[in-house]
C-alpha cells in the first residue's frame, strides 16, 4: 500500500472521530489530494460564468490539459497528477455545469457547446501547444476541440472515450431499460453502488462517510445532470471529425469497460488514422481512479515518444 493511501485512510479516520461532517470531511480530503499532487486552486470568470481549475507551479515544455468525463470533475485526476511527481505543466479543470464551475440549466451543455467554452478558456489562459487528455465525454470534448483547433494541440489521449459506437455498453442498456436513468438519478446508497459497479471493475477503497458526501452531491445534481446528459446525446456522436484528426492520439482502454464497449475502443483506433491502442487489463470505465499508476505510465511512455 502507498504511502499516500495510508495517509488517506488515517486523514479520514482521524476527521470522522472528529465530528466533521460527510461534506466537510470530503472537502478537506480533496484538498489534501490536491496538495499532495502539487495542484492550486484557481478559477477565472469568463462571459458565460466561472470556471474554476487546479493547477501546478511545474516549469516544464510539456503541457497537460486534462478534462473529465459526465458527472466527474476535476478532483478524478488527483491520483493521477501525483503519479507524475512534478514532471509536467498541468492544468486541471471543471467543465462548465460540474464541480465548482458556473453551473446553470439554461447554459447549454452539447459536447460543441463544452468544446467552445474549452477553447474560450484556453485563450483565456494563453495556453498553447499542449497534449490534450480526456476521459469518457471528455474524450468527445477534446476530439471537438482538437478538430477545429489543431494547431494548439500537440497530441490527443482519449481515456474510454464516448463519441463513437460500435457496440452499445451494459450501461447504455441499462439506462435505456430504466424508468429513472442510474447515470444521474442517483439518490440511494443502492443506486449509487450500482452506478460505481458499472463505472468500475476494481473501484478503490471509499470510507462510508465519504459514500454519504457524494451521495448527496449527487442527489442534489439529478436535475442538473438530466439536463446536461440529454443535452450531451443531442451531438456526442463525434465519428465524423475522428476521421479528420491527424495529430498523434494515444487510446486508452479498460477491458472490462461496462460504459463504453470495449468494441468502441476498437472503432476509434481504426478511426483515427496513425492512432495507438492501449488496452489496460482488469479495469474498468474509469481507469485514472481504478489504477493512476498504470495509466500515469502508459500516458508518459507515449509523451515520450512524441516528445524526443
């Protein structure tokens, strides 16, 4: 066991005798991933609302920008960040209706409409020629942004992305056949362990009191994510600018993926010309959670060899 999970575990035992609340307890968790990645805090207020991110201090020519999938945010790439150890540049954020960014019914939440606030905050930001990861809708998103602005990526690494099918997934099934989607009407302990066990096949250790803070938040978001959910299906089908991608692109996939059909992975690689496929044993739909070592390293061997 690492370190940093012995710490975790004595951080939440030593807060949960201390009376801290689920939510308070959580947040206090979130910061000390966040510290222990070497992450700060920041948001900056755009023309649509705040966006809200963590970054790093690293000096370094290479440059991440992470994005999360549907219904995750920022804090999903901790683990993975702290793999790193400082090596690169790392920009984390909160896609608009998620985590701590603006997050308003009305706003509009296409996989086009979160590709353009990328692009807004990346300008923002004077970011440029920098590798451009995304996990689940994420994915979809950075492919969305990478075809209509290529020359500021450097590489893509699509993480069981959405935006392509070949084979429709136990969870897409499963959303289909149910009278409340379990993707985002989540509001029991039942639904939510139904949710990790399609999301994951080796989901690590989450304390109880910890379950009860993303319960709530995920309750309370159900609204929210009804709208974003449908918002995100009206385009996520992205096959038609895959073809149009030439840059490099890593696919990284969990076998035992019940979100995204391992098949998938299969279509995107045959899809995007030149792209590699890397198929991660014994995982699931959230690898960057399930295992941050192996995906750490296999995005590192691959920045290596765009990097020379």
């Amino acid at each position: 066991m690492s370190i940093q999970k012995v710490v975790f575990m004595l951080l939440v035992a030593i807060l949960s005798f201390s009376g801290f609340s689920s939510k308070k307890l959580y947040d206090v968790v979130m910061r000390y991933e966040q510290y222990s990645a070497g992450l700060e805090r920041k948001s900056m207020t755009l023309d649509f609302g705040e966006m809200v991110y963590l970054e790093n201090d690293v000096k370094s020519d290479v440059k991440l920008v992470l994005i999360h999938g549907f219904g995750g945010n920022k804090d999903t790439w901790n683990r993975v960040v702290a793999e790193w150890d400082d090596k690169y540049h790392i920009i984390v954020i909160d896609l608009s209706g998620h985590g701590e960014s603006v997050s308003k019914k009305t706003l509009g939440y296409t996989i086009t409409d979160q590709a353009e606030r990328l692009n807004l905050f990346l300008e923002a930001k004077k970011i440029k020629n920098f590798y451009l990861v995304g996990h689940s809708m994420g994915g979809a998103i950075a492919l969305r942004y990478a075809v209509n602005h290529k020359k500021n990526v450097n590489a893509l690494i699509l993480i069981d992305s959405m935006g392509m099918e070949q084979t429709k997934s136990d969870g897409v099934i499963l959303a289909e056949q149910s009278d409340k989607n379990p993707l985002y009407d989540v509001c029991t302990r039942e639904r939510l362990e139904t949710l990790s066990n399609y999301s994951m096949y080796r989901a690590p250790y989450i304390p109880d009191i910890i379950k009860d803070a993303l319960l709530s938040e995920k309750c309370a978001r159900r609204e929210l994510e009804k709208v974003m959910y449908e918002d995100m299906y009206k385009d996520v089908n992205v096959s038609d600018v895959g073809k149009s991608i030439d840059i490099p692109t890593l696919i990284l996939w969990g076998e035992k993926d019940r979100m995204t059909h391992i098949d998938d992975a299969t279509l995107f690689h045959q899809t995007i010309k030149g792209s590699q496929l890397v198929i991660l044993k014994e995982i699931g739909h959230v690898p960057i959670l399930e295992d941050p070592e192996q995906t750490a390293d296999e995005i590192d061997r691959f920045i290596k060899q765009i990097d020379k």
